[in-house]
C-alpha cells in the first residue's frame, strides 16, 4: 500500500497543484531572463517576447512555453530563435528553479489573441448582430418572462 494520496479524476481530470505551481515559477523565470535581455541570440534580444503560459508535463520534465510577440502572435523567426536558445534559456531556468531535472523547453505560439479578435469580429457583423437582436426579442415576449414581469 503507497503512503500516496490517490489522485482523483482520472487522466483527464487537468494539471496537479505541483504543475500549476511549478509552471507559473519557470514562467516568471523565463520572463525575467528574457527582459533582462542577456540572450546570445541577437534576433532574440531584440525582439519583445511575452511568455503567456507554461503547461507542465505530469513528470515535471518538459514544459510547453507559450510566448506572443509584444500583442502580437509569435512569428516562425522568433520560434526559431527560441528554439536555438533552448538549451541556454534551460539551463537559466535551472539556476532559478530548482527541480530535480532541468525540464527540457518547448516554445509554441500563443494563439488565444488571434481567437478572440477573430470571435469579436464574428459577433460584429450585420447577420450576426440581427440574429441576437431576434433571439432577445423573443426571450423577452416569451411566456417565462411575462411570468418574471408579473412575479415583480
């Protein structure tokens, strides 16, 4: 018998305490590094990343970084510039945070941006406008909201 708390849930029951905590220190890590602007890269020095996320691995040893450029999403230049840093940018998140394993530094685009302005756009056009313009008149002649009126 384990002296382990069982986990619960499941696989997909999302990320532990531990990884959510450990993610959000190699976050602040990496975002210090990268303002402090001591890279070798000189594409990457120069250029304004922002590190959105990080998503831990259950096993603590690999790290999905989300980065955006300055507003922006990030570029392939700047992925790759990431990607060449890795092993310099893994061993400064080392000497911040201490894990038994240096975890290994995936760097992926932050999207999420994009996404919403792509959504607000959609809500902004005329058909979609007239659709929820309908949709709450007839919530409001409804026979529940003429209940709701006279309970009042």
């Amino acid at each position: 018998m384990s002296n382990r708390p069982e986990r619960r849930g499941g696989a997909d029951a999302g990320p532990s305490q531990r990884q959510l905590r450990v993610a959000e220190e190699i976050r602040h890590a990496l975002s210090a590094v990268l303002i402090r602007g001591d890279v070798r890269d000189p594409e990457l020095a120069e250029a304004r990343v922002t590190v959105t996320e990080v998503r831990a691995s259950p096993d603590l040893k690999h790290m999905t970084v989300f980065v955006s450029r300055l507003g922006k999403t990030a570029d392939k230049a700047l992925l790759d510039a990431l990607k060449r840093s890795q092993p310099w940018l893994r061993s400064q998140v080392a000497k911040a945070v201490r894990l038994r394993v240096a975890p290994e530094l995936h760097f992926q685009p932050d999207t999420a941006l994009d996404h919403a302005m792509h959504i607000d756009m959609l809500m902004r056009r005329p058909e979609v406008a007239r659709d929820l313009a309908a949709e709450r008149r007839a919530a409001d002649t409804s026979p529940e909201a003429e209940k709701d009126d006279n309970a009042s």
